[in-house]
C-alpha cells in the first residue's frame, strides 16, 4: 500500500502525548487518533469512518484513494535480525 520508511524513528503520538514534528499543534488532537505523525501525515488509519474523506480525523490513507477508508488492518512482522 505505501512505504512506511518516512516514519521510522518517530515517536506515537497521542492526544496526550506530543511526539510529532509539529510545531504549530499537536497532531493527536488535530486528528483524534495515534499515529507515528511525521506533521500530520497524509494517513489515519485510527481515525472514525465517515463515508467521504473530507478532514484529518476521518480514517484515510490519501496516497492510496481519495477517498476514506471503512476498515483497516494493521500487520507486524518481525524484523530479521542479522547478528
């Protein structure tokens, strides 16, 4: 779907916890989810279905579709650790 390498090393953030790069806001309350917000990514994916994508606090992944997304699932694996 997309490449999460932009979001390596950050932090969660959360509506209580501000760990983005914003300076202006905290991206956890703009969006009213946790996610690893670079400035308020382009994804929300812990955000409420709302049929169309019209704001940052509806579930979407824009990269992707326009559009907002009715589910999703999230899938770890684990790294290779080369030692």
């Amino acid at each position: 779907m997309a490449d999460l390498n932009p979001l390596l090393n950050h932090m969660f953030t959360t509506r209580d916890r501000d760990n983005d790069f914003s300076s202006d806001f905290n991206c956890g309350i703009k969006t009213e989810s946790g996610w690893w917000h670079n400035e308020c990514t382009s994804a929300n994916i812990n955000g409420d279905y709302g049929g169309m994508y019209n704001n940052t606090t509806k579930m979407h992944w824009k990269t992707w579709k326009p559009n907002a997304l009715k589910q999703t699932r999230m899938m770890i694996k684990p790294s290779r650790v080369i030692g």
